[in-house]
C-alpha cells in the first residue's frame, strides 16, 4: 500500500477500496473511490506534483487530485497513439531532476511532462516498471518484478539489467 505524509496528521493512503485520508486522530477525514472518479479503485502509486497536487496512479490509469479542493481530474497523456493503453496499471511514479514525471506500468514506462501534451513511452515487454529512481549521475533506474534492476541505456532506448551487488557498485537506485 503506498502512503505519504503531507504535514502533520495529514495522512493519505492507497488500498484497493481506493485513497483514503487520515488525520491526527487516525480517523478516515477522506475517502475516494471509482464512484468519486478514481478510474479503478485499485491505488498502486500516490506522488506529490506541488503543495497543492497529489498524483494517484491506479489500476485504472493515473489521476491528479487537487488537494484544498479535493477535485480529481484526468491526466492528459495527449493524443500519441499508444497513450490509452498506457493509461492502464500505473505502479509507479518519479518526479526526476529535469522535472520530468516517469510513470511506471506493466510494460512501458511513460515519460510526461505535465501542463503540456508531450508524452514519450518505452516498451519493455515482460518488465513492470515496479519502481523508479534516479542516481547521481541522472541514469535512471527500474526496478521490477523480476528480481533484477534495470538503467535506462537512452542510446539503444532499451534498459540493461543488473542484479544485486552489480547494480549497487554501479550506484542503481540511489537518488
């Protein structure tokens, strides 16, 4: 279950029942599900954009919720051809240091930048994109289902996989 602290007994948390918002009691101060406009009541990643918008990526397809007003609204991924079969199963999102979000999926990893309509995926057949992180140097690193971490080798758009020891000595994963 994904959980962020926003302040001070100010709790949110992804279920399969939907995002549920904690306060300083432990009481349930919100709720959404799909009957509020989640696509999915399925949360599998949530992602603070700024101070005032949190992304919630579900089974569904990702969202965005406007925190002081609690409105949910769609993210536009554009009109590339394979953005709707992106907007399914988001597990994972990463803000990077070009402020650039990476949407992780069963599959591809998506690269948006938010306010406009640009959009970039790469397909990884059989690798879900299960976590993302950026070490020092910028090379961006998955983390899957398999056991193994991947570097996104941006010369042949394809990730090289590593695993254990490799992968720490090379820096993977740090952010």
């Amino acid at each position: 279950m994904p959980m962020l602290e926003l302040g001070p007994g100010d709790y949110w948390i992804g279920t399969g029942r939907g995002l549920v918002r904690l306060d300083h009691t432990m009481a349930v101060a919100d709720r959404f599900t799909a009957e509020d406009g989640l696509p999915n009541n399925w949360v599998h990643t949530l992602h603070l954009i700024d101070e005032r918008t949190l992304l919630v990526g579900t089974q569904g397809g990702p969202v965005l919720l406007d925190l002081p007003s609690r409105r949910l609204t769609e993210v536009n991924l554009g009109d590339h051809p394979g953005a709707r079969r992106l907007d399914q199963f988001v597990l994972s999102a990463f803000r990077d240091q070009s402020d650039v979000l990476w949407l992780g999926t069963a599959g591809a990893l998506a690269r948006v930048t938010l306010g406009s309509d640009r959009f970039t995926k790469h397909l990884y057949p059989g690798h879900r994109a299960i976590s993302v992180a950026e070490d020092a140097v910028g090379r961006l690193w998955l983390g899957g289902n398999d056991g193994r971490l991947r570097y996104v080798d941006w010369e042949t758009q394809q990730p090289a996989s590593m695993r254990g020891r490799e992968a720490v000595a090379a820096g993977g994963g740090r952010s």
